[in-house]
C-alpha cells in the first residue's frame, strides 16, 4: 500500500543505526530535496524503492563497499540530474536497476555495466543520456538480460550485443535515431521468451533479409510505428507469419491499446510517416486497413 508522504525525508546518521534493515520501499510519495544517499551506507540493504518522488539535484552515491548488498535499486520518476555515478557500477549483486524518467545526462556506454554479472533489469529510458552500444562486445558482456529499456536514450544503430540476449523478454528502443534496416539476427532475440518489443519512432527503413516467419513465441506487443518503412518493405511485412498468443493486445500509433482475441491470430500495426500507411493484419483473414501508396 502507498502513501502520499509530503515533504522533505530527513535521514540523520542514526539511520546507520539499521544494520539488519534489508527492504525499504519509500516510493510514490512526495518526498523532495536531495537524494538521502545515507541509506547507500546501510550494510544489510536490498531492496531500495525511492522511484516517483521529486527527488532533485545530482544523482549521488558514496563509495559502496565492495560487500553492498543491494539487489534491487529504483529511482525513476525523480528529477535526478547530472552523470551516473561510477558507484552504481560497483554494486556487483545488482539484479534489476530503474534510473527511467529522471533529467540525468552524460555518455554511457552499455560495456560499463559489464561488471554487474547478475544484472537481470535495466532501465534507462527518458532521461538526457546518450548510450553507446558498440564497445560491447561478446567477450564483456557477461549477463543475460530479461528486461532492457534504453527508450530516448540517443542510440544511432541496432545493438548488436542483443543477439546474444536469447533470455529477454522485454525490450524498449523507441524514440532512438537507430536508421536503416533491421539486421536479420535481431528477429533471433528472445525467441523463447520475448513479450514486449517496442522499435517506433526511429528511421527504421525496412530490414536486410525478406523474412517469412518471425520465430518470438510468446511476442504480445510489437510497435514498428512512426517509423521511416519504405512502401515495398510495408506491403512486405504483411505476408510474414507472426506466431502470437490469441490474446494480444496492440500498441496502435495513436497510443491507444487494442485486446484482440481469436485463436489463430498474427497482428502488427505499422505507422509510416511517409506513405500514411496504418494497418492491422491478421493471418488467416483478409487484413483490414488501407495501403494509401
């Protein structure tokens, strides 16, 4: 159950004091001022919850020890500015790190997080960040992800450290400046366990192979709109078969969610800027839409 605690949060070093606290969700209020980052210091700590606050200022984290045990750290929706501390990239017994929707800034390179081995869930979207993915290679990247947001993080290519991602489930790179075609190994991500899959608003033109079957199993959502598809690419797109679950539910380009229901059912909805193109298309039935080319 959340509150809606108002004011600032005043932590004085009594909070030490704490050895064997070890949860603390202080999440959805409206606490503000400076991040408490005392509660870094706490020896026994897991899980840390200060997301949707009003937080302001740096995004500052002591020195950890090389002991911290935080797994679980979330501060998204704050209004966190300036680089991500080195700090963050030295506790090692992270699994899921939320950093979304904060006015944080700076050059990130994906290879940094290396270090976190049990690195499970990153979000980085919405922020002010530029995240660079092509200093990773096979060799450094030791995690398997299942949950990757990098939305409007200034990506200019497709990652190609995600091909070797076959446990993710989730994956946002919308509102990115990634251009040109999508590699064929990209449709190889995730095809046991890929739900979610968010590419729009980026120059998307087409991919580099004609595909005839993607292979994600599990794939409910899939949004490929206000993107820059060429028209043959668009057409070509509809002939492909997509093994969906028989309830879906669509991200249309309007941002409106449509639940769909039937038992053999491959949905996509494409958005081209270019060419007005906005059509749904089901296996087994004559698609529905208009192609205004």
């Amino acid at each position: 159950m959340k509150n809606r605690l108002h004011s600032s949060l005043i932590l004085t070093s009594s909070v030490k004091n704490l050895s064997r606290l070890s949860f603390l969700d202080l999440g959805s209020n409206n606490f503000n001022g400076q991040l408490p980052s005392i509660l870094f210091e706490l020896p026994s700590l897991q899980y840390l919850d200060l997301g949707f606050n009003q937080y302001r200022g740096p995004l500052t984290i002591p020195n950890v020890p090389f002991s911290s045990q935080l797994t679980n750290l979330y501060l998204y929706s704050n209004k966190l500015t300036q680089k991500i501390p080195r700090s963050i990239f030295e506790m090692k017994k992270l699994d899921e790190l939320n950093l979304s929707e904060n006015d944080l800034s700076g050059t990130i390179e994906m290879s940094m997080f290396s270090k976190l081995s049990q690195l499970r869930a990153l979000y980085l979207s919405d922020n002010n960040l530029s995240v660079v993915t092509n200093t990773i290679t096979n060799s450094t990247l030791i995690f398997k992800m299942n949950y990757l947001g990098l939305a409007s993080c200034n990506i200019t290519e497709f990652p190609k450290f995600l091909k070797t991602q076959i446990e993710l489930k989730l994956l946002d790179l919308s509102n990115n400046k990634i251009e040109g075609k999508i590699p064929k190994c990209f449709f190889c991500i995730g095809v046991e366990t890929l739900d979610s899959l968010d590419m729009s608003a980026n120059f998307i033109t087409g991919w580099e192979q004609e595909l005839k079957v993607l292979l994600w199993k599990v794939l409910q959502t899939l949004d490929l709109s206000h993107s820059s598809f060429h028209s043959y690419a668009t057409k070509t797109f509809f002939s492909i078969h997509i093994p969906l679950h028989p309830n879906i539910t669509i991200l249309t380009p309007t941002g409106t969610p449509r639940i769909l229901n039937q038992p053999i059912l491959s949905t996509i909805v494409c958005s081209s800027i270019s060419y007005g193109c906005d059509t749904m298309v089901q296996l087994g039935s004559t698609f529905s839409g208009e192609d205004t080319t």
